[in-house]
C-alpha cells in the first residue's frame, strides 16, 4: 500500500529525508532507502508537539475523515449555524488542490486554512503544525481538521488531534467499513451523512453499515444525519462534540490528555508499529470510553512562531489562510 504508492513522504516531511535532511543518510552514511519508521517517528514527535499546543489552550482538535464527497465541508457548513456561536470553531482542509472548501467555511464567519498537499492522498503532523502558525487560536473550543478526502491513509497518522470521526455516506454503499476496516476501526464517532437520500437509494442499509462496523470490534457510536436537509438530526453529533469538549476540559485538569485512536494495522501498514486502540464499548451520550493518556511531547514545549515554520520551506504544498 503506501510503501509502493510513498505516500509516507509527504510535502510536510520530505525535508526529513532530502539530502543534509536528518534521515537522508543510514548510520553508515549511505543513502537511507528504509526510512518509514523514521518517518513515522519523526510525524509522532511532531503530533505530540501539536497536541501540547491544544492542550495548553483547552482545544478539542477533531479530525474528519471520509472518501471524497461524503460531505465533510457540508457536516461543517450545518455545523457552525447549528451551533449559532455557542462554541468557537476553527477549521483546517486539507486538498490536493484548490481553497474552495477553505473559502466556503470562510463564508460562514469562521477562520479555516487550507493545506494544499500537492500529491500527498493525507495530512501529516508537519502539514497541520505549519497551518498552526497561521491560525489565531484565541477564544477557539473545538479545531476541526478536514483531512484529504481517502478512505486509507488518513487513518494512520497522528495529527496531535484527540478524536476521530469517520463519514460514510448513502451513496457509497453499506459495505464500506468491511471494505475499509483501518479507517473504520480508527473512528471515534461514525457518522452516516446524506441519509435523506435512503428512501431514494434503497439498497443501502444502515443496519448492514452498522453490522459490518461491529464486525471489527469497534464500539465507535453511529449516527444518520443530513446536513443539508435535515438540521434537526444533526442533535446528536452536536452532543458528541459537547461532551467531547467537557472530557476533555476535565482530562486537562488532571494534566492529562488524549491520543487518536489509531488502528494498528494502518501503522503496521505505515512501516510502523501497533497504534492505540479502542478501550471499551460505549453509545451516545457517553464519551469517556477511551484510555486517556498523560502528556508525551518529549519534553518539546511548544513555541509559537507567527512568521514562520521554524525556516524550514516546504515547497511541494502550500497553507493559506
């Protein structure tokens, strides 16, 4: 999977591996050709560092994932009326190209950036640690981020997000989580999106969606919804997103924090090791069903550089905001 297609080198992190880079060479000095782990470690130190900086501001960073037009960009659209500024919201996309999904969340009032990632099929921690530097994170509770639309990869990856929350949408099919059970088993929270059109594509069956959830042993809550035609059944999602932010505003009092629930096989994948995995079943409105970890930012206290990503230049993708 990605040790043919590479996507383990992303805009975010190449500098890692070009020449004079920290993993461009082995310790025998020839030119490293394995260099996943490193990779992968080096993306886990740099996730760690970005959720110290969530944390340190009492954020909830939310990382939405999905195949391309499951209606991440919409759940956000209904999301911020529906919330009608009862929370302060941010959003990053992440695209292969274009700002329109950066541009229509901007419509609504609210600051997003765009990473635009070039060929990377997902964001990395890199990627979200330099659109950091360009987002006023003041008087902000929940921090969405709108990974690259792709039902594999952006499952693998620690952003330094707490939460994953993972759209299947009517059109799809219900047989997507047995298709792709990395991402599915890394959801937190599964959200069934454009469910006005069931009565239309009646082949679809939310209980065989479910099942097949089930089926990997994942207790991820799951949830119809229709952003666009339907406000009301967006309740739940909005009492997942409210009870989220209070547990984790009480793991910050006990100076702890949380990690995504990262699927293992996804890591293995990756050319790394086993990731976390769910602790104990649970349905809406519980939320504290995750082991909750103590801070691990290998001792790199977060420094905020308004002018820059730390002079490192990373040309393969670019962050507007």
């Amino acid at each position: 999977m990605c040790d043919t297609c590479g996507c383990n080198i992303t805009p975010g992190n190449e500098h890692l591996v070009r020449p004079g880079g920290k993993h461009a060479e082995t310790a025998s000095g020839h030119a490293a050709v394995e260099v996943l782990q490193s990779l992968l470690g080096e993306n886990d130190r740099q996730a760690a560092h970005n959720r110290a900086h969530f944390d340190a501001r009492g954020i909830l960073a939310v990382n939405l994932m999905s195949s391309p037009g499951a209606g991440k960009t919409s759940l956000l659209e209904a999301t911020i009326d529906a919330l009608g500024g009862e929370l302060g919201v941010a959003v990053i996309e992440g695209d292969l190209e274009t700002e329109n999904d950066a541009e229509r969340i901007r419509a609504k009032g609210v600051t997003a950036v765009q990473i635009a990632t070039g060929s990377a099929c997902h964001l990395d921690a890199h990627m979200v640690h330099e659109a950091l530097h360009r987002l006023d994170l003041t008087g902000i509770d929940i921090l969405f981020i709108e990974n690259v639309g792709n039902l594999v990869c952006p499952a693998s990856f620690d952003l330094g997000h707490h939460r994953n929350v993972t759209l299947l949408s009517v059109p799809e099919g219900d047989d997507k989580p047995a298709k792709y059970p990395v991402m599915f088993r890394a959801a937190d929270l599964v959200l069934l999106t454009k469910a006005d059109l069931l009565p239309v594509l009646d082949d679809f069956d939310p209980a065989h969606a479910e099942r097949h959830l089930r089926e990997l042993a994942s207790p991820a809550p799951f949830v119809q919804l229709s952003a666009r035609r339907a406000q009301d059944s967006l309740a739940p999602w909005l009492d997942w997103l409210r009870g989220e932010l209070g547990a984790q505003r009480e793991r910050l009092t006990r100076g702890a924090t949380a990690r995504p629930a990262l699927q293992p096989d996804g890591s293995l994948l990756h050319g790394g090791h086993a990731g976390h995995a769910h602790a104990a079943p649970a349905s809406l409105p519980e939320h504290d069903h995750h082991h909750d970890h103590q801070h691990d930012d290998h001792g790199d206290k977060h420094r905020h550089h308004p002018h820059g990503h730390d002079g490192h230049g990373h040309p393969g993708h670019r962050v507007s905001g």
